[in-house]
C-alpha cells in the first residue's frame, strides 16, 4: 500500500497534462483537469527505490519488456514531463554521480559499433536514401526528408564558403553523404573518418560506384590518430559521442586539422541549460558513452582551443521534425523490425525516436552548428551571412 502511494505522488507531479495510470492491482486513477491525454497501464509492480534512482531507465526497460502499455503519444507524455517543473524523470540528483565513462580509443571504437554496427538493413528501413542519421535541415515546410538532409549537407559547406580544389576532413562521416556532396557539388578533395565498419564498407561502395576514386576517401581509424592538415573540418552529430573529459581534446584536434585561417562546421546536440548531459537509459542502450554538453561548455573549449565562433545556429525544431519523420517511418516496418530483431529492441526503438523527438520539442536538448575559424573570426567569410542564403537560392 505505501508503495502504491508513493507511486501516485510521484506521478500526480509528473506531467503537465491530465493522464490516466491504471496500476498492476486495477486500480485506475486520474491524473490533471480534463480528459486523458495519454494512459498508461503499470502491469508489473516496480520497486519505488528502483523506480526513484533511474527512472528514465527502469520504465524504459519496464516499457521494453511490456510491464508498461502506453495508449496515446509517448512524445507528447515525454515533452510533458520535460515541460513539468519539479517532475521526477526529469530532475533527478542520481545523474550527477554516474560512474565515470572510459573513452579510450578501444571503448569509443566499442560505443560506435555497438550503435552503428546494427546493420546497415536496419537504418535502411527507416531513413531517407541517402543513410543520413543526423539532423535534417527544412528550408521549406513541404521539404522531403530526403530534400532536407542535401539541404544540411549545402548548407554545412555554404557555410564554410569553400574554394574549390581545397581539402576538407569529416569527423564521423558517417555513411558519407556530405563526403559526396564536398566532391561532386563543390569540387572539394574531402576524407572521411569512422570508427563504424558498416559504415566504412558502405562509404568504399559508394565511391566506386559515384567513380570518385581519388577525390573522396574514408579512413577506419580514431579521430585522435589523424594528424593531417585540412583547409576545412566538418563534423556532424561527432562530439555527443567524445565524453565529458575529452570534449577539450576533441575542439583541440579540430584546430590541429585545420591550416592557418582553416574554417571548420561543428553540428551537434547541444543543450541550452547547466544538466547532467547523460541519461542512464541511452548510455545503456542506444548511444554508449554518450554525453550531451551543454553549450557554455563548448565555447569555453572553443576559446581554450585557440579557435574564434564566427556564427552559431539553434536547429532544434528541425531535429524535432526529423525525429518525427523518422518515427512515421519506422512504424511503417515495425512489424518487419520485430521479427528480425525481437520485440523488446522494437519497443526500444518505438521509445527512444518519441523521447526524444519530445525532447527537443520541450527544449530540453538543441542541435547546434558552430561556425569556426583558426583565425580571427570571420577570416576569409564575407561581411555578412547573407553569402549562405544567397548561395543556396541559387
């Protein structure tokens, strides 16, 4: 009985909408004014001391094994909760004191294929054409997804305003499309680095079939044994991945890459708050070693890298929008997701895409571009950034 309720006072405060909980002993209560926005059914007791120390993880996992059913929007209860102050998913003192993470080169080679090394069939299923796993950019409210992410890409190196024939670095390359687009749109000798091997087979495919053989190449190594110059560095959706301690390194080794008065594009998920920037359930499952800082945190190992912000731009509602593509998509082979790959990672994934589409929608987490120069900021840009939208007007 006192755990019951401990349970409906915790939830009472939980969400800034009205929801219906219906316990594992039948009990319904209502939960805020009016009607249910989202009901939830606990099927199984959960130990309150479990439930109170890791709740992001412990109902995830409660989710995932379907000791909780969710009827209505799990984004819209996500964001909910992101929106309630006070509310116990979400200001949690137990993150602060998270066991440190190693982020040696073998650990980080050990996280990106643990998240990246799923199979290429997986993410084929349920992102655009081009394998883009990042942050779409929407220049237009009936923009594709497909038509968004080449609108990041352009938009990435419209940004750098790069001379063609110059040489460019992306850190994290994912499966290459910005590498594509830097040789075939720009004229741009660009290397790539991954640690993914799906990815790097998947990127030695591409240029021999785009006949790019000696203008693009990708490199299976860590980004900390690189020691080239570049004219220009990118790198998208890289820094979440690096961990707390090794953010400083990680601005550093981009100002090593770049020559004298080199520009370099840093797109990454950045939150506009002092928080913990790891989340049980995502380290565990989805983005080991992850670590999400906030943006303070970035320019300070900016400026202690010895580079200048040039310009920096807020994305947020286009990653809520991407995520929410996403999920659209994903529902479409959910049931194509459960036979290959189990119920329990389907429901993970049903999860994880509306947590943090909701996310982003609360402003709990950004994504962000930081435009940087190893020089004086503005070294080699025109005087104003009209030079990126009037590049990709025309």
């Amino acid at each position: 009985m006192l755990e019951k309720t401990v349970y409906s006072e915790l939830l009472s405060r939980a969400f800034d909408i009205p929801v219906q909980v219906t316990y594992w002993n039948g009990k319904t209560e209502a939960y805020g004014d009016g009607q249910p926005q989202v009901k939830i059914a606990i099927k199984k007791e959960i130990p309150i001391k479990e439930m109170t120390a890791k709740p992001t993880l412990v109902l995830a996992e409660a989710y995932m094994n379907g000791d909780i059913e969710i009827d209505g929007s799990i984004q819209e209860l996500v964001a909910s909760a992101f929106r309630q102050s006070g509310s116990f998913l979400t200001n949690n003192p137990f993150l602060k004191h998270l066991p440190k993470i190693s982020h040696s080169e073998k650990e980080s080679e050990k996280d990106i294929q643990s998240h990246y090394d799923i199979g290429n069939d997986f993410y084929q299923m349920w992102l655009d054409k081009s394998m883009t796993y990042s942050c779409a950019y929407f220049e237009h409210d009936d923009d594709t997804l497909e038509q968004a992410q080449i609108n990041k890409d352009r938009h990435i190196l419209h940004k750098l305003n790069p001379v063609a024939g110059k040489k460019l670095l992306d850190i994290g390359s994912g499966w290459g499309t910005l590498l594509f687009m830097a040789a075939e749109e720009f004229d741009l000798q660009a290397t790539g680095i991954t640690l993914s091997k799906e990815q790097y087979d998947y990127t030695n495919e591409q240029i021999k079939k785009r006949h790019l053989e000696g203008k693009v190449n990708v490199l299976l190594e860590d980004y900390r044994e690189v020691n080239q110059k570049f004219d220009y560095v990118t790198s998208v959706g890289m820094f979440e991945h690096v961990g707390k301690e090794n953010l400083g390194l990680y601005f550093k080794k981009v100002k090593d890459f770049l020559e004298p008065d080199g520009r370099a594009l840093i797109h990454g998920i950045t939150g506009q708050h002092v928080g913990a920037g790891v989340d049980p359930f995502l380290n565990k499952y989805i983005f080991h070693g992850g670590y999400i800082p906030n943006m303070a945190e970035n320019l300070t190992h900016v400026m202690d890298a010895g580079l200048q912000l040039t310009d920096l731009e807020p994305l947020r509602r286009h990653y809520q929008k991407t995520l929410e593509i996403w999920y659209a998509n994903y529902v479409k082979v959910i049931d194509q997701v459960k036979e290959k790959y189990g119920v329990p990672f389907s429901r993970m994934w049903t999860l994880y895409l509306q947590a943090s589409a909701a996310s982003f929608e609360a402003g709990n987490i950004d994504v962000m571009q930081y435009l940087l120069t190893n020089a004086p900021s503005g070294t080699g840009l025109p005087m104003t950034r009209q030079y990126v939208y009037q590049q990709e007007q025309d």
